[in-house]
C-alpha cells in the first residue's frame, strides 16, 4: 500500500499528474528526471541521501582507503603525464565530498600534484554543494551543473556512482515489436504503461516477447563529452558504478529509501532511483569520441591491483582492536565478489596516447 504523501512528495505527485493530463504519458526517463533532480521537490535538491541516517551508502563511506587509492591513482597519471603545472581535477556527484578529501590527503604523497591542481565539482544539489564546500574548503572547489562548463586543460575526472543516477528509458519487447515504457495516470496514482506505438529507438536488438532492455542517452551523451574532452586536451578518467557488459536485458530500474527496496512509482522525490550502468555503451560512446577505453574491470580486482589489502595492513598496524575489525569489514565490502568487488565495475578513459593507466597495466599506484 502506498504511503501518505508527505513533505515534497504531494507537491512532485500533483506536478507529475498535471504535466501527464496534459501532454499524455512520460518516459521513464522524465519521470526520474523530475523524481532526482525537480529544482524544489526532486530528491537530490532536498537532502542529504548518503551514510547510515540516509538513504544509501558508497564506497568513499565504507572506507578511507577507497578515496585514498583513486587520489594516489589521479597524482601517479599525472606524473605519468609529465607534471604539467596545471591539471584540471573534476569530480561528478561528489556527494559530501569525502572520496575527494581522502583523495587529495593521500595524493600529497606525490609532490607537486595538489599545488598543480584546480578542483571543479559538477553537482546539481545545493545541499550537497553545501556539504562539499565545507569538507573542501582548503582547496577552493568550483561548481558546476554540467562538465560543458569545466575549463579547458588536461583533465583528470572521477564519476563513482554517477551514471547509475541518470535517467534511462524502458522497452518492453511485444509480440510483434518493442514498445516504450511510459509513465501514466491510474486514477491520481502514477502507474506503468506501454505506449501503443512502435518504439524507433535504433539500439533494441532480437529478443523473445516479455524481455526488457534499458537505455540511458544520459549516460551515452556524457561519456561521449568525457571522451571528447581527453582527446582533445589530455588527460584520463575513471568511472566507478554497478553495472553488465554487452548484450544486458533485463529490468534493473530500483528505487531505495532507508536502506530497503521501495516502490519506484510510490511518493516519487522521496527515494533515490538508479539503474545497472550499460559499460559496453558507455565504452562505445567515449571511444567513437576519439577516447582510448580500458576496462571495465570488477572493482575488487582493480582496488587489489592498486594495493587496498598493502593499505589495510599498515591501518591494522597502528588500530585499535575495534579499528581493526571495522577495517577489515570495509575492506572485505570492497572487494569481495559477495561485497562490491564484482556487482561493482571500474573503466578508464583516456587519451590515446595517455601512458599506462595504473591498475588496467598491472601496476600499482
């Protein structure tokens, strides 16, 4: 049973069924564009979803050792790259902000690199940027809706659970063709249903009647911006998220509030929405934007290769008895395949001719 509308949910509810009486049924993809990101009622302009009291918890909130790893990969690229004495550090979705301050902590290691870098964040929500901006406060962070914005320069971008948050759209194959997955009315409920024609979308392959296959331009149209801009200026990329490789059918649309599975179409605004990332997609789009593609990789084998267990043991060196428990309890999160080590993928884009990207070449950071 649905629950009571409360808070922003009432307000997105009567947006949502007047913008469908009016026009006709959504695209799933404009139903989680206006669930996540409606300037005033979407989830993410209204909280703070991350850690124990929220919604959900990422990798960079298991564990120190996560942020640190990715920084020390980002200044050893760089110094790969040659230490130019300008980098630009781009981060998307940096939630509050913790993968990047483990990242810059550990990345002092390699001289040079934090004095080189200009930090931008591309973040939507005002509160997260709040958050962002008091946990980084000493690097003097800039923000901005959309990487079309992030000044021109070698590049060194991190998107962990980014692409997961982008809109998709939902066919469904009939019996005689695929059919789009709308959003429509039932009553004054919000309820799924197929739009009586024909879907044109060019990517749907051969499939048996009931399959679905999910599609994000989203995600396509920024991997493509990514690969665009390594080519043409420099530079390299790591994205981080859940996701399957080439060929994936198959309903993986969640919505999750409180740390449990909620209905996707129940008070919309008050739950986070995400979708298994298509790698195979993105590869595709970044490499057709003149991008070099490594990976992907499960995350458990590339935080291996970049040393976490080297890491952990020198933790466990100077932790107390309960420190080293919940050391050892994050590490296994991260990289064991029954954690985050294999659900979790990890790929790098690049310039064509960037050196060898630590943890794809079999090097540690």
């Amino acid at each position: 049973m649905a629950e009571t509308l409360t808070g922003v949910s009432a307000p997105l509810l009567a947006h949502l069924a007047r913008r469908i009486r009016a026009a006709g049924p959504i695209s799933v993809a404009a139903y989680m564009d206006e669930a996540l990101f409606h300037p005033r009622w979407g989830y993410y302009a209204t909280r703070d979803p991350l850690g124990a009291g929220g919604d959900f918890i990422t990798a960079p909130e298991v564990s120190q050792m996560f942020g640190e790893l990715i920084g020390l990969w980002c200044a050893e690229l760089w110094r790969r790259l040659g230490a130019p004495g300008r980098v630009t550090l781009v981060e998307l979705g940096p939630g509050r902000g913790t993968l990047m301050r483990d990242a810059l902590r550990a990345a002092r290691l390699v001289p040079g690199f934090n004095d080189a870098l200009e930090l931008h964040l591309v973040e939507r929500s005002p509160v997260l940027r709040a958050m962002q901006a008091d946990t980084l406060a000493g690097f003097a962070p800039r923000w901005h809706d959309d990487l079309a914005t992030v000044p021109a320069g070698p590049m060194l971008l991190v998107a962990n659970e980014f692409l997961d948050a982008l809109p998709i759209r939902q066919f469904v194959r009939a019996a005689d063709c695929w059919r789009e997955r709308m959003v429509a009315l039932d009553g004054d409920a919000l309820a799924f249903a197929l739009d009586p024609d024909p879907a044109t979308e060019s990517s749907l392959p051969d499939a048996a009647p009931g399959a679905i296959r999910e599609t994000s331009h989203a995600a396509r149209a920024i991997a493509r911006a990514i690969g665009a801009r390594l080519a043409r200026d420099g530079g390299a990329a790591l994205i981080i998220d859940y996701g399957y490789g080439p060929g994936g059918l198959g309903e993986t649309l969640q919505a999750v509030r409180r740390h449990a599975r909620h209905d996707v179409l129940d008070a919309p605004g008050s739950a986070d929405l995400t979708a298994h990332v298509d790698f195979a997609a993105i590869a595709e789009a970044a490499g057709s934007a003149g991008a070099r593609v490594a990976g992907p990789m499960p995350q458990g084998a590339f935080l291996r290769a970049l040393g976490i267990e080297a890491r952990a043991a020198r933790l466990l060196a100077i932790a107390s008895p309960d420190q080293a428990a919940l050391i050892r309890s994050a590490c296994r999160r991260l990289i064991d395949p029954a954690g985050m080590g294999l659900l979790f993928k990890v790929m790098a884009l690049a310039h064509p001719a960037a050196p060898a990207l630590a943890g794809f070449d079999g090097e540690a950071a």
